[in-house]
C-alpha cells in the first residue's frame, strides 16, 4: 500500500494559521525535497482554495522568490484530489470527490504509485480514527499566537496514537522539522 502522509506548518501554541507564520526558502526548499516522494495530494475544499489558484499563478508567472518558485513549480505539477459537497470547479490536474473521505483515500492508497500528502486539517481525525494517515512531517515554529485553527479539537480523536520520531531538522529561523512514523 503506498504511505499516506500529513505535513503542516503549526505554531508552538498549536495553531494552524498560516498567516501568523513566517516561511522563507529554507522552509520552501525543506517542503519541495519533501515532494520528491509524493505524486498524490488530498485537499479538502478549504485549504484547496488557500493554495489555488494562488500557487500556481506564481508557478505560472514565476513571481515568487527563487524557493517559492521552485516549490510552486513542483506543487502545482502534482496530481490532487479535492473533497467537497460545494466546489464546482477545480484547476488542472484535480478531480473532486463528493463524499467520505476515508473511503476515497482508501482506495487511492491501495492503488500503485508514491506517497499521497494529505493537506487537511479539517479531515484530520476521520482519517487518522480510519488508521489513513502513515506519517506526520509538522514544522514548528517559535511563536506562540493565541489564536486561529487547532491541529486538533479537544475530543476529535476516539483513541490515543502513538508516534515514533523518526527525523529532526532545526532549520534556521528557529523552527524545527519534525517527521513521525505511526507505531
């Protein structure tokens, strides 16, 4: 079966705003070597329409900086999946799927091909309660804002899961990249 991996950006505190947080092309180029082993990613809607078409209007016109580029280049190249009741339209290389998410990415990840990267905090606990979710690349970084999305809500997870770390990674800015392997 192909893995199945979670990779977000998350406060110290454990919000999820990725506008409170400060990237930079240490973070892009980490994130972009990270795709080499991806050929799948698993939106739902929400954070679908925070990356498209904003990602690949920089990949499109190559007006980011030499790292956002090069991550917009390679992110925009990979097949999506998008999981909405409302979407009506999608960009390139995305389909829509209308319902469970748990048993659509079942069947993905039992067919052939590299990683899926899943990109959803909103379905986060269904998969991970599903036992989808292989992986978990969190980069931490050193703030603290009070505020905006949780990784996860109090009570979302029926039972505890137990991680094994398996990488390390301080980037400069202070954050520090963090892989996990389900046990």
């Amino acid at each position: 079966m192909r893995p199945v991996t979670f990779g977000l950006n998350i406060s110290l505190d454990g919000y999820c705003d990725h506008m409170t947080l400060n990237p930079g092309e240490e973070l892009y180029d980490y994130f972009t070597s990270m795709m080499d082993d991806v050929d799948l990613y698993f939106f739902g809607r929400v954070m679908y329409q925070l990356m498209f078409p904003y990602w690949s209007d920089i990949a499109k016109d190559q007006s980011g900086t030499a790292g956002e580029n090069r991550f917009a280049e390679r992110f925009t190249a990979i097949d999506r999946v998008v999981v909405s009741r409302t979407l009506e339209s999608v960009q390139g290389n995305t389909r829509i799927v209308r319902g469970n998410p748990a048993a659509e990415l079942l069947k993905l990840k039992q067919q052939p091909g590299k990683k899926i990267a899943v990109d959803s905090v909103s379905m986060l606990p269904e998969l991970i309660t599903a036992g989808l979710i292989d992986e978990f690349n969190l980069v931490v970084h050193p703030v603290m804002t009070g505020q905006g999305r949780r990784l996860l809500d109090a009570g979302s997870l029926h039972e505890q899961l137990n991680l094994q770390l398996t990488d390390t990674i301080v980037l400069k800015s202070g954050a520090v990249a963090l892989h996990y392997r389900k046990q």
